[in-house]
C-alpha cells in the first residue's frame, strides 16, 4: 500500500530527528557526477546496485524508484544545482512507519575528482527510526558501492 509523506522542504536536512551522513571520494569530475544523479536517471540501477528502477516523471520535476525487495519511492526534485547539488523529497512510498524523507547529494572538487556527501533526512515512527539506525552500515556500505561502480561507468579520468 502506498502512503503520502509529510511534504518538507531544503532545511529539513538540517533539522530532521534522523540524519544518516555519508561520504566518499570520486574520480570523476564534479560535472560527470551530477550528469549521473541528475541527467541519466534511468541509468541509477547501472552503478547504484540498491535500484532496481528509476525514471523521471512530470517533465524531469520528480523521479519514480524502485529498490531492490520491493520499497517504491515518487519523488519531488527539490534542489538541481548543477556540479553542486541534487536533493529530492519522497512524496509516496509504501515503506511502514516513514513519516517523511529528503535525500541530498552534495558534489565538491576534491583533488583530481569529486567530494561526494549524501544525507538521508527522515523522520519515522519508532520501529522505523529503530530499522534506520540498524540499517546504517549497510546503507553506507551501498553508497560507498555505488560512487566506486559510478566511477567505473564513468570511466577513466582524462589527464
């Protein structure tokens, strides 16, 4: 069954009761990486192992996902700024418990490559703000997976 979220906006990465923080280092150039999160979309389940689908919706302004064990997400994109920024807000998920959720993807030049910062902002009931914290090295683990497999699809850096 698919539920409506709470509709939140940018400061709620900042003041969410659940904030997951993760970060890596990326090869590739700033603009090839948010050419990845915020172009090539229907490509997100080619590096990011997690999806098993995605493709954009009204016009480009929202994402439609699904994950890996049946989660779906539809998505509001909240923040486009090009080599800097892609955040998105769930609007509709069938996940029990979660009460709201924004997710952003932070882009800095870091050396030869890319700084690469993912926050997951939600708030939830107990058991679901319970089922986060568990599922914190895991979510880590997937996102430090996908930049590595993000970085393979991108290629070789030129130099």
């Amino acid at each position: 069954m698919t539920r409506r979220l709470r509709p939140v906006g940018l400061d709620f990465i900042d003041s969410a009761p659940v904030r997951l923080v993760f970060a890596a280092q990326a090869a590739a150039a700033p603009e090839a990486v948010y050419r990845a999160l915020a172009e090539e979309v229907e490509a997100w389940p080619a590096w990011f192992r997690a999806v098993s689908r995605a493709r954009p919706t009204h016009g480009g302004a929202g994402r439609e996902i699904r994950l890996m064990g049946g989660v779906r997400f539809q998505e509001t994109i909240m923040a486009a700024d090009p080599e800097l920024r892609y955040a998105y807000r769930v609007d509709e998920t069938n996940v029990p418990g979660l009460h709201a959720l924004l997710e952003e993807w932070r882009l800095a030049p870091a050396a030869s490559g890319t700084r690469v910062r993912w926050t997951f902002a939600a708030a939830g009931a107990a058991p679901f703000r319970t089922a986060l914290g568990l599922a914190r090295p895991g979510l880590g683990r997937s996102f430090r997976d996908a930049v590595r497999a993000l970085d393979r699809r991108l290629g070789p850096v030129p130099g």
